[in-house]
C-alpha cells in the first residue's frame, strides 16, 4: 500500500525552507577529488530509480498529540553512489554531512547560534545503492512541504536522517 501524498506527515526543524527551484544547486563540498555543483536539472539527466520505502518520524507516538508520523510512498530520484564515486571521496574523509536549506538558533554554551539543519552518515551507509538524492514523490514532483527540490532518502532510518531541502553534501 502507499499513502497519498497528502496525507504523508512533514516535520520541520526550524520551519520549512522555501528552496528558488531555478537557481538551486548541490554542492559537494569538502574532501572530495573533484567537488561537484549540480543543479536540479543536472540531478535528473542522470539515471533514476526508484523505490518504496517507510519513513517514520523517531518521535512518533512519544504523546498523544503526536501520533502516525509513519509513511509509505514511492521515492523517485538520482542514486548517490555514482556521484559520490565520480566526485572521488579523498581516504581522509570518514563521513558525509548533508546540509538543508532550512535554518534556525540554537544555544551553544549561552550563545545563540544561527545553523542549518545537517545530518551525518559514515560514507558506507551513505554509499549505498538505495540511498537516492530525492526530486519525486509518488510519480510527482516532490512538494515544498518534503522538502523540494531534493531531499535525501534513506531506507531503513528514521526520518530525521531523510534531508530535506538538501543543498550541499560536505566530505
């Protein structure tokens, strides 16, 4: 069964990112041989895949105000691997930071600091066949509120590591 788009949950951290489609980027950033920046249109000149998967909020069912954060859906987009490999991670490098667009404050000891939503994986979770840089949700384009242009999809995590609004990938 998949849910209909609609009615798939969307958790924001610090609110959700409003992402100009015509001039977003991804950049891979950091230890890499040969850092790439691709554009949305770049991203789906590539091979797609798709896959089913679940994602579910970690939070779901912590109260009763918060139940149901749990999805299933078709996720269509570019696998991360090739570009990882054609990128070329340098051998110092031990894991991938993805940076979303969205931003908040956050208080590190007493001072409160602006930072963008980012999540880690160590570069053999992150390499992966399944794992896919995101542009389609249920055979549409995926919407704003999950994170368009491109949000980040990992099966068998919790929601909180599927990126939403990615715009860069650092080694």
């Amino acid at each position: 069964w998949l849910t209909p788009t609609p009615q798939i949950f969307a958790v924001s951290h610090y609110g959700a990112a409003q992402v100009p489609l015509d001039s977003w980027k991804l950049e891979f950033t950091g230890l890499f041989d040969k850092p790439l920046s691709l554009t949305l249109a770049d991203l789906k000149s590539r091979p797609t895949r798709e896959i089913t998967a679940t994602i579910e909020c970690s939070g779901n069912g912590a109260s009763a105000n918060f139940m149901g954060a749990v999805a299933n859906a078709k996720w269509a987009g570019t696998p991360l691997a090739p570009l990882l490999k054609e990128a070329g991670i340098k051998s110092a490098a031990i894991e991938l930071a993805f940076w979303a667009a969205d931003k908040g404050k956050e208080k590190i000891k007493n001072n409160e600091v602006e930072q963008n939503f980012a999540r880690t994986l160590s570069i053999a979770d992150a390499s992966r066949e399944d794992i896919l840089l995101c542009h389609t949700l249920n055979g549409q384009p995926l919407p704003q509120s999950h994170g368009a242009p491109v949000r980040l999809i990992v099966p068998g995590y919790y929601g909180i590591a599927w990126v939403k609004w990615l715009t860069r990938i650092e080694a």
